[in-house]
C-alpha cells in the first residue's frame, strides 16, 4: 500500500498533466475537424451560389404588359427585363378565337432579331368594346444561357 502511495506521490500529478494535455489536444483535434468540415459546405454554398449568379447574367427574361392610348387603341409591349440579350424572340397566341373577339391585331406579333436588356417592342391593337379582359401568350426565345426558353403569360388589359 506505501508503494502506491510513494508512486502516486511521485508520478500522480505528471499523470494527471498528461491526461489534461491529451484530453485538451483531442478536444482541438475534433473541433478543428467540425470547423474544417463547415469552411468546406460554406465553400460549396458560395460556389453554388456563384454558378447562380453566373447563370443569371446570361439569362434573357421576358415579360408583356399593355399600354393603353386613346380611342381604344392600345399597344402590347415585350420587354426584356433580364441581363442579357433575347434572340430570335417568337410570341404565339394562345387565346382562342373565342376570346379574341374584339380585338384586332395590326399584323403579327414578331418573330424579333434581338430585343436588349432592358428595352422592348411594341405592337399596335384595336380593342372593341366588349373585348375580353385578358389576352394568353406564350413568348418563346433564345440567350446564352439556353436556346427555346418559354414563358406562358396572361396580360391583362
């Protein structure tokens, strides 16, 4: 019994320094480990979210409104509201006939070249009374991102 008492004397708080020592060099080990672990999924969100943002830049959006003027003309506008050029920009009606009573298109709606960023076309029509309040279209065009990108839209008058 003397004979652990002399050793524990002697080695016991050399022993407890080395157990602190490796336990706190352990606890580092493992939170160094959950940090790497974090830097590497924030890493991949920021290159996420930069293939994103790099993807937005070569996207064309298209949208159309109607402007009314006077005596029941009124001009449908398309316009590009995205960051990059729309080509070969088609607009096919998918109202039916039905619904297209009262309103008279002067001409056909494209097919246009290009339509920038934020600028647009414009197309004249006669609104009769009665004309139902809303016309369908489906716009269809390309951009660097993807060639036959579509929007289906209903513009209200």
């Amino acid at each position: 019994m003397e004979c652990l008492l002399s050793f524990i004397k002697e080695w016991g708080a050399l022993l407890l320094s080395s157990l602190g020592i490796c336990g706190g060099f352990c606890a580092y080990l493992r939170h160094d480990r959950k940090i790497k672990e974090q830097e590497l999924r924030l890493n991949e969100l920021q290159i996420k979210q930069f293939e994103k943002e790099e993807a937005k830049e070569k996207m064309a959006e298209m949208k159309a409104n109607i402007i009314h003027s006077h005596g029941g003309i009124a001009k449908i506008r398309f316009v590009n509201a995205g960051k990059n050029d729309a080509k070969h920009v088609r607009i096919d009606i998918l109202s039916s006939e039905e619904e297209m009573s009262g309103i008279y298109l002067h001409g056909s709606f494209g097919p246009y070249d290009v339509i920038n960023p934020q600028s647009y076309r414009e197309e004249i029509m006669s609104l009769c009374e009665g004309h139902n309040d809303t016309i369908r279209l489906k716009i269809t065009w390309n951009d660097e991102y993807q060639n036959n990108r579509s929007v289906s839209l209903t513009v209200p008058f």
